[in-house]
C-alpha cells in the first residue's frame, strides 16, 4: 500500500472489524500503512505499550475494544464469571502506560456496563462490544465539536505551533489540538502550521507531518528547540497542543517539551490553547504534580530508527511527558466548549454540567 495514499485519511486509527480489533500501525508511519489485527486482549496491552497505538483518545478507545476481546476470549458462562475474566484482563491494560487518564476513564466505563445486571453472559458480551462501538464513535463526534469550537479561535492566515501528534492517528479520527487546525482549514481559512518534530519518538515529523500533507495544510517541520526562535522572530498567532490528563486545577501533562513551549509562548506573548476532550480531565487528581509520568526506556533517546546515535556507554533520561502548570494556558478547549481561567473553579463547573 501507498502510505501517502490520501484514502488512507478515512480510515480511523481503532476499528472493529470481523470479531477482531484492527489499528493503524503508528510505528510504521509515514513509510508504510499496515493494519494491524488483534484478538487476544494481552496483545492489545502490549500493543499500546509498544506504541503501535498511541495519543490519549486512541489508547482509550483500543482499551475498550480489549475489555470486549477480553470478554470474547473468556469460557465464562455466567455474568459473574465474566466480570471477575473482565477484572484481569482490565488490570492489565491498565499497567500498559500510565499517563493519560483516557486509558483510564474508558476501562472504568467498561467494568461500568459489565457490573450492570445482565440476565445471561452472551448478552453482556454483546453489551460490552456495543458499548466499546459506541466510545469510538463518541470520540469522533467530540473531536468534531472540539474542532468547531477551536476553529473559531483560528484566524484566517494563522501561523501555528503545534507539539506531538494530536491527529487522527492520536483519536479514533479528526484530533484534537491538530483536528481544531483540520477543522479551521475546511473552513477555508489560509493557515502555516509549524510542526514540532517532537523528540525522542518523532509524532510531529513522522505523524502530524504525514496528516498535513493528507490534507494539504500548508506546514513546516521545525526542531523541537527552533519554537522560540519562530515566536521571538515572527508573527505566531497561537500554540495548540492535545493533553493526556488535565489535573482539578487545569495543569496539564502532555508529551515531553510541551512545558517549554508554554513559558516560551507566554514570554513571547502567544496565547497557549490545550485541546482535550472531558475524558482527558481529571478530577481526582488535584494537581500536576500528582500526575503519573511515564519512564520510556532510554534507547529512545539514544538511538533513532534503531541505530545508535549517541557514543556507546551514554546514559539518556526519558521522561515520556511533562507537566505545564495552568498559569501558561489561555484556555481549555473541549467538546461542551472553552474553559478560561481560574481553571480551578471553571473546569469543575463545566464537569457539573451534563
Ligand atoms: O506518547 P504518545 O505519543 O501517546 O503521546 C501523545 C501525546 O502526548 C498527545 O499530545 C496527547 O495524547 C493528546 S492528543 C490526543
């Protein structure tokens, strides 16, 4: 298959498809475009430790699907053999990553339905994929809002800095921060998106890269360092970045460097938006600093592509994301709308809302 194909930007990145869960190989990207099928909920957890599947909405969703595989795998044949066969299979999609909360939010909705009374165990397997469909489908109509709204934070001639991938490949289709960007453009509006390459693992360069060009945005990959440059130099409108878990207060974690382009952005006066649907915030987490963040292995760092780049011996640190405090954020963008500062107050007043 040609990866550069544009078909390829209608296929969603999790789906079900003939009693198996297919996901876009996000590892192979941009050079190759290959499904891949899972029907054993264990390699799901290994799938999204190895980032085949990665981006907060996207592991949440192929989370879900696990639980339904899960609860095909099962011999059970009563519902309350099937919840304690969902229990173990949920705690070991939970121990694949440990930032973002979607991972989370969408097994608890799982283990949710499957605790409802169920007459008999067939149907709560169906219940369970049914509901598992119904996330994925959600996320993409969230996404779409979350675009409407952001959208209209974009002016036309834009030029934007954007951190990671939040595409279609980090959600189930469209984005978050990057679908607000896609949303703008269908608009119409003209837009220069300069695309954070993203150290260690690439998702600007490799991913969002590959996204634009499906679209046709105009874009332009920078090194992780050359963000202020651009903001001190030129005109930058605005930052966009997704988040994979929005603490009570508003800080926010996200993938690695997105910290320093909050302070640069605000020394230089750029307004800092962070797209996220409401799975992503977490109320039970009371700050940043309560928030879990991931150690990826240090060969990340020190090689690329598999060959080693630093001097062998080297010793490389990998924190996987950071935290930006909610002082750099101009506002929240979600699917029920924007939440401004003082996000403390805000956020909890939007999640009250239904
Ligand atoms: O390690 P990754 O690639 O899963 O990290 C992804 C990000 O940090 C995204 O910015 C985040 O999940 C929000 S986008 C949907």
């Amino acid at each position: 298959m040609n990866p550069q194909s544009s078909e390829y930007a209608s296929v969603r990145t999790v789906y079900w498809d003939a009693g198996q869960l297919c996901m876009i190989d996000q590892r192979l990207l941009p050079h190759q475009f290959v499904i891949a099928r899972y029907e054993r909920y264990q390699d799901v957890a290994e799938a999204i430790r190895a980032m085949v599947v990665r981006g907060a909405p996207a592991i949440g969703a192929a989370a879900a699907f696990g639980l339904a595989l899960a609860a095909q795998q099962s011999q059970a044949d009563t519902p309350e053999a099937l919840r304690a066969d969902l229990d173990q299979a949920a705690a070991l999609l939970a121990a694949s990553r440990p930032t973002a909360v979607n991972l989370f939010w969408a097994i608890q909705r799982m283990q949710g339905l499957a605790r409802q009374p169920h007459a008999e165990v067939n149907a709560l397997r169906a219940a369970l994929l049914a509901e598992a469909q119904a996330l994925a489908d959600e996320d993409v109509a969230i996404n779409q809002r979350m675009g409407a709204h952001g959208a209209a934070l974009v002016p036309d001639g834009a030029t934007i800095i954007h951190h990671c991938n939040t595409g279609s490949l980090a959600a189930v289709q469209w984005g978050t921060a990057l679908g607000v960007v896609r949303s703008a453009f269908r608009q119409g509006k003209q837009l220069m998106v300069l695309v954070d390459e993203t150290r260690p693992r690439l998702q600007g360069a490799r991913l969002t890269a590959w996204e634009l060009i499906q679209e046709g945005i105009p874009h332009k990959i920078i090194a992780d360092g050359a963000s202020g440059h651009y903001m001190r130099t030129q005109k930058v409108d605005l930052c966009l970045v997704g988040a994979d878990r929005i603490a009570a207060n508003g800080d926010t974690a996200n993938k690695i460097g997105t910290y320093n382009l909050a302070v640069v952005a605000k020394e230089n006066g750029v307004p800092f938006y962070v797209v996220a649907p409401t799975s992503t915030i977490d109320l039970t987490t009371p700050n940043g600093d309560a928030i879990p963040i991931e150690e990826r292995a240090p060969e990340e760092v020190t090689h690329i592509d598999g060959h080693l780049i630093a001097p062998h011996g080297a010793v490389a640190g990998n924190p996987s994301f950071d935290v930006t405090p909610s002082r750099y954020v101009t506002a929240i963008i979600t699917e029920r709308g924007l939440i401004h500062p003082p996000f403390e107050v805000n956020i909890r007043r939007l999640m009250e809302q239904d």
